[in-house]
C-alpha cells in the first residue's frame, strides 16, 4: 500500500512533512518512527524498517524534522529540544493513524488554545477557532465545519439527482450563513427562552 503523505505542526508553527505507511490488513498497533535527527523520512533504512513493520500488521509514521526534507524550517535553528518537541508533536498523528476508513478522530494538538487536528479517513486537517476568539486561525471552526458539511451534502445531492434525471445542471453552488438570535424572536420555536443558532442558506 503506497504510503500516505500528509503535514502537521510543530510548536514553532512549522508544518512537518510525514509519510505513513499502512499494513494491508487491521492494524494491530502505531509506531512513531524516530530516526536519526539529521536523516530524512525516506531514507533507505527508514524505508525497509516500516516495510518490514507493516508486514506485521503495524502502521509505522516517519517525519523530515524542522528543516529536513520537505518539512519547513531552518535546521540550523534546531537542537536536541527541538527534534524531541518534534516528536511529541508527531504523536497526536500517530495516536490517529489507525482511524477506520469512516471514522473521524479529532484531538488537540496542544498549538495553541483551540486547534484540533481532524482524520477522516485518509484525509488530515486543522480545525480552529479565529484569533479574535483567542484561536490561531490555523483551519475552520466547528459552525464553519457544520456549514460546509451541509453544503457539501446538498451540492452533491443535487448534482446526484440532475444526473441520474439527465437534468443539464452546469454547476452548484451553496452558500451557508450561521448567526444566533433570540429564541422570543421566533415565531415558529417551541421555546422563547435564550439564544438559537439560526443557518440560512
């Protein structure tokens, strides 16, 4: 199974390129792949060691450290400290990699106050809240999330339905916009107390 290629942060802000290999069958257990400091994740020992792993059921996550290979940074700028936080902050990847093909797993990165690091699937991104909420404005937020949840659905529900009905539908397009209002300025709610979180489309 050709490996999956994806970046994470480390706590300098730098995205850290990774490859991670998957056995073929279940996978028994997630090894992070420490290498020396100043190899990169594609060496040939790197390489035939996660091989050899995934042939034993174990996925195996190896990384270019701050400034090697195709991660950013300066590896000038590096030390000892500074690869070790490299690999603590590889292990929320590494604690996600065994996520089921229709499994989502989210969890805190620990960059920041809000940012979470989403797997769904094979599929690897940043949610956050905007720097004005006290986030760092890495990736979406949960309404932003929500919203475009929806609107993916819908879209492609459309463009499935024009299909299978040979409608000549040229193009979708969905625009959500989430805001909260007062429940007594509902007419048509059960309850007339607090806030509501209102989306129009």
């Amino acid at each position: 199974m050709p490996a999956e290629r994806f970046d994470f942060p480390n706590n300098q802000g730098h995205n850290l390129a990774v490859l991670l290999d998957r056995p073929d069958g279940p996978i028994r257990a997630v090894a992070l792949f420490a290498h020396c400091f100043t190899c990169g994740k594609g060496n040939k020992a790197a390489r035939l060691i996660a091989h050899n792993l995934t042939s034993h059921g174990i996925a195996v996550l190896r990384f270019d450290f701050t400034g090697l290979g195709s991660s950013e940074g300066e590896f000038a700028n590096t030390s000892f400290s500074s690869n070790v936080d490299d690999l603590i902050a590889a292990m929320p990847a590494a604690r996600s990699a065994d996520a089921e093909p229709h499994e989502v797993v989210v969890q805190e990165t620990r960059h920041g106050t809000f940012q979470q690091e989403v797997t769904a699937g094979t599929h690897r991104f940043l949610a956050d809240e905007p720097v004005a909420a006290g986030g760092l404005d890495s990736g979406p937020g949960p309404y932003d999330l929500l919203l475009a949840a929806l609107g993916a659905c819908t879209s492609m529900t459309l463009r499935l339905y024009a299909d299978r009905k040979q409608i000549p539908l040229v193009r979708t397009r969905v625009r959500f916009r989430h805001s909260q209002i007062y429940a007594s300025d509902c007419a048509d709610c059960e309850t007339k107390k607090g806030m509501l979180d209102r989306i129009e489309r």
